[in-house]
C-alpha cells in the first residue's frame, strides 16, 4: 500500500462503467471546514461525478463528511461550517453549466429545488407541524414558480402525492396524522416538485422499519425510472447501498477511501476500511461464519 | 434449575384522550425462558411490543396480568425480594447517550450498584472491584476510564460501560434492548462479540432484543419473532431465517436489505410500471394484510 | 493492545445539546428525540433515532474536567455581572463596619455631599453613606434569605412531585397552583399589613414563602422529563431508592437551573422589598434601601432636589438587579449551550471568510483548469487504480 495514492481506490474496470454517462454534477477539490478551535475539516478535497440518472451511494459512519458534503454542495451550511475549497459544477440537461458554489441569492434560490433537491435526515421531524400538507407543497411552488395559479398548484399537489403513494385526500392532513413512512412519502413528493435533476437523499430511511423502508425504496426507485433524475443516497447502511444503488463512494474522515461500482464493492474491495465496514454486517442467509458465537476475536477495545 | 421464565404476560395501556379508558394492548400473551448459556432474540420493529416486554421483566412496568418466575418463584415487586431479584436481572439499554449520567464519572456509575448490592465494601475493595470490571469489558486502562465522565467516551465505550455496569451486582440474566443499534456499524460487531464473551464467561442467560435479522441470527440459540404483542412465530435461530413459517416473518425477511438481490428491486419495478399495476402481487398483498400497505 | 489504551484515543467531544447539562454527541449514533445535535446544524431539527448522522464532524475544544464544565463560560456579561454582585456585596459586608453610625442624627439636616458625609445628610441629619451601607446589609439579607427559602420550597414542591407522579404530584401541584394564582405582591401587603411589627427576617420569610410558585412549576416539569431518561430507568434497575436517585442523579443535572432560579428569586425579593418599604410596610427599625427610599419620599426629597438621598438606593437596587440578571444570562448559556455557540460560530466563519477572501487576491493566478475527463479520481487515476488485491 504506497502512500502515492491521492484518491479513492478502486478498480480498472470502474472507469469503463462509467465511460459513456453523461455526468450532471462535479464536484472537484472540495474542502468543508468547521470553523472552531482548532478548525476541523470535516470534508477534505473530495472530487465526485454524479451522472445523469445514476443512484451513487454514500456510505460512511458518523463523522466522516457525507452529510456535510452534501449540505456543501447544495450551499446549506450554516456556521461554524464553511466550504474552504473546490468547485461544484450542475451541467444542466439544457447543456448549460452551472458553477452553484457561486450562485448567491434570487439565482441560488432559483436553482435549488428546482435542479437539486434534497431529502433530509429526520425528514419525517421535518414537516412543518401547524401547517397542513397542502401548505406546504403551495410554498414550494409559491417559491419557486411564482405564475402557477392556484388551480395548477392543487391538480400538481395532488398529482405528486399519488406519485409518491400516498392518497391524495391526504393532502389537508397535518404532519402528526401521518403515519412516519407517509411523512417520508411528503418529504420525497416535495422535494420532486420541481421535476428536479438531482435528488440528495440524506439517511431518508434509516428510522424507518425494514418494512417500510422497502416500500420507500421501490416507490424511490419507480420513480426514478419515470422520471431518469440522479440520486446520491447517504447512509451508513452498506447493504442498503449494496442492493439499490449503481455506484458507491465510501467515506472516512472526510475523504473518499473507495469509489467503484456495488457490484465491484460487494465482490473485491479494495480499501481495508471497505472490507472492515462489510465484515460488520453478517450475511443474513448466508454461512454463521466465523462470527460471534464462536468467539473470534473482532471484540476489540472501542475505535 | 436457574431460569428466568415469562408466562403469558399481557400489558395494557391505557389511551388518553379517547373516550372513557380505551385500552391499547402492547403485550399479549409473551411466554418464554431464559436459561444460562442461552441466549433468545426478540425481534420486531417498533410498535411489537418487545421493549415492552424488556421493561416489564427488569420490573420498570408492571405486567396487566402473567407473570416472571425466577428460579421457579414468583418474583417480587417490593423490598428486599425485588432487591434480590435486581442482583440476578440487569437490562443494558439502547442509546448509549442516554443510558449514562451526564454529571457523573464512570466510576460512579459501577460503584452505585456494587454498593446497592453488597459486593464490595471500603474504598480500596470497591475501587479494585470496578477496576476489575472494566478491565473485563476491554476499558484499559481502568483508571482513568474510571475517572472520565460520558461525554469523554465515544459511543462503543460508553455501551461497554453500561455492559460493566449490568454485571456489576453479579447478574446472572441480562436483557440487552438493542444495544448497539445506536452505535457506529463498525463497532456493532464488538461489542456484540463482548457480550458474547461475557456470556459464555458468566453463563448468562441473555434476552437480545433487536429488529435486526441478521444479528439475530449470529448472535442467538432462538428466535422469537413478535407482531403487534404477540408471538407469531419461534424456534431455533437457523430455523426460523432459513426456513421461516409465519407469513410475517417472511415478509421480514424479504424486506431485510440483501445485497445479494442487487438489480432485482428495478427489475420489478421495471416490470410493475411496464405492466402498468402498481401494488399487485404478493409482497403488496402480503403487506395489506400486515396492515402497512398505508406506509 | 497500543490501540486500547484510552490516553491514545482521540475524542469527539462534547457539543450542543438543548438539554440542561451539555450533553454529548460523540461518535456513534446521535439518539432520538435530541433536538440539534452538533455542529453542523441540521437545518431540520428533531432527531429521530437516525443512525449517525447529526454527529458528522467532530466538534473540539478540550473536554474540561467535572464540575468545572458546569461553570458560565467567562465573558463580557459575566465579568461585569460578578463585579457589580460582588462588588455591591462586599460593600453590604465590610461598609458598615467603616462607616459613620447612621442613626446618629448629630449632623446638620439636608446637607449635599460632601468630604464629611460622602452622600449628604438626610431630613434627620443622619449620615446618607452610612444609611446606604446599613441599606445594603439589609436589603440583601432580605433578599438572600427570601430567595433561599423560595429555593427551597420550589425544589420540595417542584422536584418531588415531578419525579413521584401520582396523587404526590397531584396533591403538590394543587398547592402550587394555589399559590401561583394568588398574586403576589398584594399577597404581602395584606400579610405585612396585618402584622404589627415587622423586622427585617419576617420581612423575608413572607417574601420567600409567596414567591416559590413559578420556579416550582419550572423544576417539576424538567423533573418529570428528566425521570424518563434512561439514567434514571437504569438506576432504577440497578436498586436505587427514589430519595436516592432524586438527590444523587437528578439534582445535580439540574443545578444550573437552580443556580438562575435562586438569583431570580433574590431579584425579585430586593425589588418586592424595596416596594413594600416604599408603600410604608417594610421592615419597621431597619433600614434598607427600601425605606431609604419611602423616607425620601415622605419628606419631599424630589422637591427640595436632594437627589442625593433617593438617587443612591435607587441606583444601588437597580445595579445589583442588573448584576444578578447578567449572571442569570450567563447560565442561561450552560442551560442552553445553543446562546453561547450560535453567536461565536458566525463570528468565526467571518473571520475565515475574510482570511480565504485576503488569500485569494494575494494568490497568483490559477493555472486554468485541469480538463474533467469524466472520472472522478481527476488525472491520477491510473496511478491510483488497484489490481486486484
């Protein structure tokens, strides 16, 4: 293992699985820093290409960036975090592009949401308590696209709500009468409002049952192949990543270790630290193997 | 023989707000038997009732009606007899967060319930006594673990800590309600192995409580499987995952993710919008009658 | 086993909470119902049992040891809050002893400031800096024996019945509410106006048994949620008696609470003083700065202009309140760690702002960019790329 390697390991054939994708977002050399005493840097010079239609898994434990990365690349970091370095770049499916750590203002509220939403970790606190359902899908499109009568915003509401599986009568319900996995269901139909181009999912599923979480993710999936956009999904559940998503870029520290397709993940990782995350999961069906009932010694102290 | 045994416990909860005394019943009909050197999971996801169940039987809830015999005897609510019983049953809880207090050191926490339980007297026999269970659950060097406090710890230790302490009285049954489902993934795996250790150690009779299948399975004899406060299906680990009865339990099973099914999800999906009929088929069908097809 | 020795082991250490004593995030999962976790702030809060994230990147500042942690971070606000308390207490203590006796009336009447009396003189003649002195003495024995037994009070009536629950809280919380209802400054007008004499520490019990209502209120509810933490359960289970975990695991996480309670109480107690003793029922033979200021008012102070003997208690009362208030902000700040960071955190993105923004312009011009070609690992992908393992 020399220390020349700069970048994330991974394998010949990954740049061949990528090779004739259109990408949608780049992120190059980027750098997050919290800034207290000492500074950390919680993100450090991370490039990523995240291509048109893909499902690119984040993967990592806690503290290792991946929730303020993809806060950094959407400009919603809030102080003491700060983007120190690098450029993020939306090649937009009209061929412009367009540099976002630069968008301030009128243009940045016009770009997120509309090309880039995102679904946030404890979505289902999220929602607005003493607002119903439909209020909060009217301000999305109030924001966001000013001319739409209110006629238009209610067939669109209703429309989203059915996309997402949940019945449209739901639409005057106020977030405490929904069940968790419904509240999801809103927070995904609000953040595809806008028919965004990009969906940054952070941890959407994590507190959800198993159940549940599967009938999140096949409605995530179907309506990504009705609608073709890109989705990074953040979570510290590999075998999540490992089932549903093409690409995974695993994270530690603040830096990318391994970048590859699932399937090269699953079946020769390269990183030791990639190998020591799929070794904390026990196959479900497969061998008992050497785990715990027979005493091997993975029992050491903490980190 | 020692065992800890549950028979037919049933609790009730009253619902506020509805009307005169609506009853909610989380628990309904539990029965099984820890023994030493066995450990059973209660697996479920939220709303089963299986944190329930750990509540009533470490005596933070009283069951509606059931009971947990100990040895064979009734166990008791009260005074020195509930005394007796909190020294051979401990409970590590979830959230290591939450578990310790914030104001105290570690120490402190060991030493409450060595002195509560009578193992140790006089500065030096506690201090070596809390030394030693630290040392046993891989806290080096003991001292100056001893001396921290919580928030000083990262989450396995802390968890460790409240493992030390469940031994502290010299218990001999442990309930662990999820007890790493809060930690970081890639400490899961040692702490379970730690509290696999101490169990072959200690002979413990273990209760893992968790509503993950695959630590299930590794990490216990038998599986009791609970949907709504009732038990719907139990047996030997390998049995239940490998060759599962219950209808429920299969369709945990399929839900659990796997990534030996990669690409299958969007072939469904694939073929589910090609074919135009959005929830048919068996998976669908089994989830209305679970009653989560309004997730 | 190098690894295993904790000395080598890096920490996160702690961060925000909302909770009564920062508690912490450290690696592993932030649990549910944590509002905030760390830095960074999670534009949405409300945690719910989401497996690691909130603690995203870890948040230094060097763990500080024990009972020091729970001490107000030194600041502006505290440092002027202790000197005007301290300073003020001091001079209750040590002045009398220095100063002329203020009941003699040997001087002559109405007497602005002067070298001989460093406040003047009031209607009787008697030394204005030396009545100040004896004022100070006894508005603050007032007022911390008033603000004590409130305390104490609160904390039976508060603690006890949020953690018991049942018909104890119940049969508590009536009491309580009782006297919550009961307005309280009139409540003392009718008690001191009903006794015929009145010294300085029944004053004071008076004021202390009617004003522990609203912080009772405040310490039941932080009681009864703190009883559902899991600490408390563990306890429980571990064999600890109720009396036990009340004082042992439940109090002390709450002493900033008690802490600004307490200065509250002796706030509203030197200024419920001051008003009895101004509308005539304060203390009768003491002097305070209450009845300093009801004598200058009787005599027509105002009138004749000598501010010289209603300015000082005055200013005295207002400047001891505004020191115990500016402690009080500064607990606030370890009751709700989110005041102390919030503002510092802002500070310090400017800063940095400001050094990135003076680093670019004196930085040469970049060379142009390096070409994307599409792979993500930039142009050392072959370099980096492993062969099979």
């Amino acid at each position: 293992m020399t220390a020349l390697t700069t970048g994330p390991l991974t394998t010949p054939d990954h740049a061949e699985s990528i090779a004739g994708l259109a990408p949608v977002l780049t992120a190059r050399n980027v750098s997050i820093e919290y800034e207290v005493t000492p500074p950390v840097k919680a993100v450090k010079d991370v490039s990523l290409t995240l291509h048109r239609g893909e499902i690119l898994g984040l993967a990592g434990e806690s503290g290792c960036g991946k929730t303020t990365l993809a806060y950094g690349i959407n400009q919603l970091l809030k102080p003491p975090a700060l983007r120190t370095a690098g450029e993020i770049v939306f090649h937009d499916q009209d061929g412009t592009d367009i540099d976002v750590a630069a968008l301030e203002g009128d243009a940045l509220r016009a770009f997120r949401w509309d090309k880039i939403s995102m679904v946030f970790q404890g979505a289902m606190n999220s929602l607005n308590p003493v607002i119903s359902v439909r209020s909060q899908l009217f301000d999305v499109f109030t924001t966001h696209r000013p001319g739409m009568s209110n006629a238009e915003k209610l067939e669109r509401s209703r429309e989203l709500l059915q996309l997402v599986g949940v019945d449209p009568n739901r639409l005057d319900s106020f977030a405490h009468e929904l069940s968790g996995g419904m509240r999801q269901r809103v927070m995904i139909a609000m953040a595809l409002a806008l028919n965004p181009q990009v969906m940054i999912m952070d941890e959407p599923t994590t507190a959800l049952d198993v159940v549940v979480q599967r009938g999140i993710l096949r409605e995530i999936m179907r309506l990504r192949e009705q609608f073709n956009f890109a989705v990074v999904f953040i979570t510290h559940d590999l075998p999540l990543l490992l089932e549903i998503s093409d690409r995974i870029a695993v994270m530690r520290h603040g830096e990318i270790v391994e970048l590859n397709t699932s399937a090269n993940i699953f079946a020769k990782p390269q990183h030791e630290y990639t190998r020591k995350l799929l070794a904390s999961f026990p196959s479900l069906t497969g061998d008992r193997g050497s785990f715990v009932r027979s005493g091997e010694s993975t029992e050491g102290n903490a980190l | 023989m020692s065992t800890l045994e549950v028979k037919n416990l049933i609790k009730d909860f009253r619902v506020r707000g509805s009307g005169a005394g609506k009853k909610f019943r989380a628990v309904d009909d539990v029965s099984f038997t820890l023994e030493p050197g066995r450990t059973i999971a209660l697996v479920g996801e939220s709303g089963s009732g299986k944190s329930t169940v750990a509540r009533m039987i470490s005596k933070l809830e009283t069951p509606t009606s059931g009971e947990i015999l100990i040895d064979g005897r009734k166990s008791a609510t009260r005074g020195r007899a509930l005394a007796e019983y909190r020294r051979n049953v401990q409970m590590v809880f979830q959230d290591p967060f939450a578990s310790l207090n914030p104001f105290h050191t570690i120490a402190h926490h060991i030493e409450r319930p060595l002195r509560l339980h009578g193992k140790a007297k006089g500065r030096t026999e506690i201090d070596a006594q809390v030394h030693q269970l630290l040392e046993r659950v891989n806290l080096t060097p003991a001292p100056i673990v001893a001396a921290r406090r919580p928030h000083e710890l990262s989450g396995g230790q802390r968890q460790r800590v409240a493992i030390a302490r469940a031994l502290a009285p010299g218990a001999r049954f442990l309930v662990a309600d999820e007890p790493v489902s809060m930690l970081d993934v890639s400490i899961r795996l040692s702490v379970l192995n730690l509290l696999a250790r101490l169990q072959r150690e200690e002979s413990l009779g273990v209760l893992y409580i968790t509503h993950d299948l695959a630590t299930a399975r590794h990490f216990s004899d038998e599986i009791i499987v609970m949907f709504r406060g009732k038990i719907v299906e139990r047996g030997p680990s390998d049995e239940v995952i490998l060759n599962p009865q219950h209808d429920y339990t299969k369709l945990l099973l399929g839900a659990a993710p796997n990534p030996e099914n990669h690409g299958r999800l969007r072939e469904e999906v694939r073929r589910e919008l090609a074919s135009a009929s959005a929830t048919s088929g068996d998976a669908g069908a089994a989830r209305d009658r679970f009653g989560t097809a309004d997730l | 086993m190098a690894d295993d020795d904790i000395r080598t082991q890096e920490f996160v250490t702690p961060a925000t909470s909302s909770s009564p004593v920062a508690e912490t995030v450290a690696d592993g999962i932030a649990p549910r119902d944590r509002t905030e976790g760390l830095v960074p702030d999670v534009p949405t809060p409300r945690d719910v049992s989401t497996a690691g994230l909130t603690a995203d990147a870890p948040v230094v500042a060097p763990p500080r040891r024990g009972f020091r942690e729970m001490l107000p971070r030194r600041s502006g606000k505290l440092i002027v809050g202790l000197v005007l308390t301290i300073g003020i207490g001091l001079f209750a203590i040590i002045a009398p002893f220095v100063t002329q006796d203020p009941w003699n009336y040997d001087n002559p009447v109405f007497e602005p400031p002067s070298a001989a009396h460093l406040l003047g003189t009031n209607n009787l003649g008697a030394d204005l800096f030396a009545q100040l002195a004896e004022g100070a003495a006894g508005s603050l024995t007032v007022g911390l024996v008033a603000g004590a037994i409130a305390v104490v009070l609160s904390l039976f009536f508060g603690i006890v019945a949020g953690y018991v629950g049942g018909w104890t809280d119940e049969g508590l919380s009536l009491v309580t509410n009782v006297m919550l209802v009961i307005p309280g400054l009139p409540l003392v007008i009718v008690i001191a106006s009903y006794m015929e004499s009145r010294s300085m520490w029944i004053i004071a019990v008076v004021l202390g048994l009617t004003s522990w209502a609203g912080s009772a209120i405040v310490l039941r509810s932080q009681a009864k949620s703190l009883r559902s933490r899991d600490y408390v359960a563990a306890s429980r289970v571990a064999g600890e008696k109720p009396m036990r975990i009340i004082t042992v695991e439940i109090l002390p996480n709450l002493l900033p609470l008690l802490a600004a309670q307490f200065l509250f109480a002796v706030v509203l107690a030197i200024l419920a003083e001051a008003g009895l003793s101004y509308l005539g029922l304060g203390p009768s033979g003491a002097i305070t700065w209450g009845t300093m200021l009801n004598q200058a008012s009787q005599h027509n102070a105002f009138t004749i202009g000598a501010w010289w003997w209603f300015v000082p208690p005055g200013l005295m009362i207002a400047l001891f309140g505004c020191g115990l208030s500016l402690i009080n902000f500064s607990i606030d700040e370890i009751i709700n760690p989110k005041l102390r960071t919030a503002p510092a955190a802002v500070k310090s993105v400017r800063k940095a702002r400001k050094a990135q923004v003076r680093d670019e312009d004196t930085r040469p011009d970049p060379e142009a960019d390096a070409p994307v070609d599409g792979d993500d690992t930039g142009g050392n992908a072959k370099e980096k790329e492993r062969v099979n393992a």
